[in-house]
C-alpha cells in the first residue's frame, strides 16, 4: 500500500510556529514518525508540503493513479478552500483529514471543515498521533465518504470515520 501524507500552509513552521498549540516537533520529525509507522504496518509512505493551494491540488490529484490512500492536514484551507475540497472529492482515492490541535476547541472559525466532507474520516487533537491514527484509518478497508452534514449524523469526537463499505 502506497500513502501520500500531505501537509498544507504553515505546517513546514511546525516547531517554531505556536509551539504551546503545535509542540517543539519540526516537519522533519513528524514525517519521520509517519514513513517510521507506515513501514512498520507495511506501507510505504511518500510526504508533501506546500504553503500553495495550486500546488497541493496538483498533488491530491496526481494520488489518483499513484497512491492508494491520503492522509491529509490541509492547515488554514480546512476552513474555506473549495478548490481542495473538489480535488479531494473528485478522486476516488480515500483520504483522511487530520488536524493537530483540537480544532473544535480553538476559534470559531476553526471549527468548520470544507474538506471533510470528501473524505472519509476526519482526526482532531490527537497531535502528531493523529497521522499515525489516520494510516490505521485507511488500513481497515474502504469506507464511504463522510458526506455534507457529517457532523450531525456522526458523534464529536477525536476520530471520525466513516463506516466499511
């Protein structure tokens, strides 16, 4: 299984930006942690950064005939980037939004998600566990997508997924 871990705007200041909300931990080392994870559940996982909505959109497409799975962070687009969240919804590679504070108890803003309504589950808070959580996520088999209105058909919590198909 092939997975592209995909890390939005501001996530390459992970360790310098807002460490009391994000940790002391760099890209470098979240990374680390993921392609570590994956291989030891025998995945192969490539990453990606971009501060560029152009760009991350090229990559989420090109997933479609390269990767078998997403893990997604899209950063501050969560909250208002239509674009992304049509190139997460027309492909039909699965993708897990994940996010590494609990955006939910954060500003209000924060609390609305564009994106995770194409995909099929949606990890908050858990910190750079989160990505990990999100991996198990896809492993377990195809799901559907957690579709508009999610958030009143699902319970709050840290890890929202979809059911199995």
């Amino acid at each position: 299984m092939k997975i592209l871990l995909v890390n939005g705007p501001n996530l390459d200041m992970l360790g310098v930006r807002e460490p009391a909300v994000y940790g002391s931990n760099t890209l470098a080392d979240l990374e680390k942690l993921v392609v570590d994870y994956g291989a030891s559940k025998g995945v192969s996982v490539e990453c990606y950064q971009s501060n560029h909505e152009g760009c991350l959109i090229d990559k989420i497409h090109e997933a479609h005939t390269t990767y078998d799975g997403i893990v997604y962070n899209p950063g501050a687009h969560t909250h208002y980037s239509y674009a992304l969240r049509d190139a997460v919804g027309g492909i039909d590679t699965p993708c897990v939004e994940v996010h590494i504070s609990n955006v939910d108890a954060r500003e209000a803003f924060r609390h609305i998600s564009v994106i995770a309504p194409a995909c099929v589950a949606q990890v908050k808070g858990r910190g750079f566990k989160g990505y990990c959580d999100a991996i198990d996520i896809l492993l377990e088999g195809p799901r559907e997508r957690l579709g508009e209105g999610f958030e009143e058909r699902y319970p709050t919590g840290e890890v929202i997924a979809a059911p199995l198909k």
